[in-house]
C-alpha cells in the first residue's frame, strides 16, 4: 500500500478501487474510494451485493456513479452549482 500511495500522490487519480485497506489512501490522498472485494471491514452487509453477472453489472455501475456524484458535491459544496437534481 505504501508504494500505491505514493504512486497516487504523484500521478492522481479519478477513483480508487479497493478493500478496506484503501482507506488509509482514501484518507491520504482525498481520491474517492469504491470499497469493492475482500476483507472489507468497515462497510456493513456489502456481501450480499453480487459484483458479477448481470445484477453485479449493475450493482457495480451504480456504486461507480454515485460515488463520483458524491465527489462532485463535495467538490462544489461551498458554491453557486451545488445542484439538487442533475
């Protein structure tokens, strides 16, 4: 993970995909996190979310969105196109 980090803090990233151990990056470099694969400690009931086939597709699909809209709010909490509906 260390040799991850400071790849991340040289070449940043749009998303970060990875176990709970990727929180430390998460907290390190600000690049949002998808929690996604095994162990993951700090996330309660996400084994019951299938992330293969179709429904994992989508499962997937929806995680990946949501998380790059919740990084675009908080990008922009503090000014004028802090939207409500996209």
């Amino acid at each position: 993970m260390w040799h991850l980090r400071s790849l991340l803090f040289a070449e940043p990233v749009d998303l970060l995909i990875g176990n709970s151990y990727a929180k430390f990056l998460w907290r390190d470099t600000k690049t949002p996190l998808l929690r996604i694969g095994f162990p993951l400690f700090d996330r309660h009931h996400l084994h019951r979310y299938p992330i293969i086939g179709y429904q994992g597709v989508i499962n997937l699909t929806n995680w990946i969105v949501n998380t790059l809209l919740d990084e675009m709010d908080r990008k922009a909490m503090f000014t004028q196109s802090f939207d409500v509906i996209r």
